[in-house]
C-alpha cells in the first residue's frame, strides 16, 4: 500500500512532485502522480501524489493519507497570475478559455472570475477545482493528517519528511536546502518574476492583493477552514 500524498492545484503541487521524487530517489522506491480527481494511479508504488485529491471519491477508496492546503485567499492570487500569464493550456480547454478571459479584463474581475473558476466541478477535464475540493473536505476525517503549505515548504524535513519517515522508518530525507525556494527559482521569497511557476514564495499576499469584495466572499464561504488552519486572515 503506497503512502498518498494529497494536495491541490496551486497548493504547491510542482514543488511537492519534486520534493518527493527526490525522496524516492535516494531510497530506492517507486514514487507516482495523478492529476485526477476521480482516479487512483493505475500501477504499483511506494509513494504516490494525488494533486487534485477529492475526498468525496478518496474517502472510500484509500487507508488516509497527508494532505496538503494553502491559504485560499492565497491561492485565488497565485491561480489568477499563473492562468493568465504562465499556465500551459494544452489539453485544457477550460483554462484556455479562462486565460483569454482573464486577459481581457482588469485584475480585480479577474480576481472575482479566478474565484469563480476555482470553485467549478469541471475545472479540468479530469479534476474538480481547488476551492470546491477544499470546501467540501472532511477534516474531521482522522484519516488524513493537513500540513500547511506555507510551513511545508520552509521547514519540509521537519513537516512533510517527518511524516515519509514514520512510514518508512530509517529513510533518507533529501537536504532541505536543496528544495528552498531559492535553490529552486535562484531568487528570494517576494522577488516577483510574473513569468515563472513560482512567482513570488511569499505567503500573505491575499489580504493585500484581493478586491475587498474577493476577501469577502472567501471569507464567507470558507470560513470553517479558515478558523481552523488560516484564522489569522479572518482578522
């Protein structure tokens, strides 16, 4: 039974892929993906990473797992520069339209469309989006043990390797160092580079970049999740 490592879209889910490979890597184990939401990886592995991970569909189906969440507030920021800039659309039909879209008005609607196209069932062909996967999570689910991205990705021995360890007890875990913001973009956290994956590393910038109304309506709607893991951005 492979060890599932569940995230989102825009919940550092590159990052995450290469964090664990590298970890499979040096301990000589099978690692997997899916950026399904409705389907298990189809072949054997040891460590296997479920970047649009639905609980509706995963709660009958896996033993549990660690699941990873980002700030939503941050997330809708991040989802509304990489769609409209930098995403690849290819095999996307719906983020093709959303990238045209997005390009064709100011920030502050894009940010309330990004808000709404997050929230959609059909975000992908094969996915459901970030902020409907994160709306309708059973947290209370023992099951799956949430780690902060934001805390992941600073301190990722101490967080995400504490974790691979306990399920495979004597492994390796890669040098920290090796997978930090910096190492991977050659930049610090909040230098922006608007034409990379990773545009800024820095967490907080929801509250500053959102319309108020975008603040809002997160706010509102995610407000058991916030209170819970982020109840610094209900103040």
């Amino acid at each position: 039974m492979p060890v599932y490592v569940l995230t989102h879209h825009k919940c550092a889910s590159a990052w995450l892929a290469g964090y664990v490979n590298d970890y499979a890597r040096m301990n000589g184990l099978a690692s997997i993906a899916t950026h399904h939401s409705a389907a298990l990886p189809d072949r054997p592995a040891d460590v296997a990473i479920l970047a649009n991970a639905d609980h509706g569909f995963l709660a009958g189906r896996i033993p549990g797992g660690i699941h990873i969440i980002r700030n939503p507030l941050d997330l809708v920021v991040s989802a509304y520069h990489s769609h409209r800039n930098t995403h690849p659309t290819e095999g996307w039909p719906q983020l093709a339209a959303q990238q045209a879209l997005l390009r064709r008005v100011p920030e502050a609607e894009g940010m309330l469309l990004t808000i709404a196209f997050l929230e959609r069932a059909d975000f992908h062909p094969e996915a459901v989006g970030p902020l409907h996967a994160l709306r309708r999570w059973d947290f209370d689910d023992a099951r799956f043990t949430t780690l902060r991205m934001e805390e992941m990705v600073l301190r990722p021995n101490e967080r995400l390797g504490a974790l691979l360890k306990a399920a495979h007890p004597g492994h390796l875990l890669p040098p920290a160092e090796r997978h930090s913001f910096g190492a991977v973009t050659g930049r610090a956290p909040g230098q922006v580079d608007a034409t990379s994956h990773y545009r800024s590393g820095l967490p907080g910038e929801g509250r500053r970049a959102l319309p108020a109304s975008a603040v809002a309506y997160l706010r509102a709607h995610l407000e058991p999740l916030l209170r819970r893991f982020y109840p610094e951005s209900l103040g």
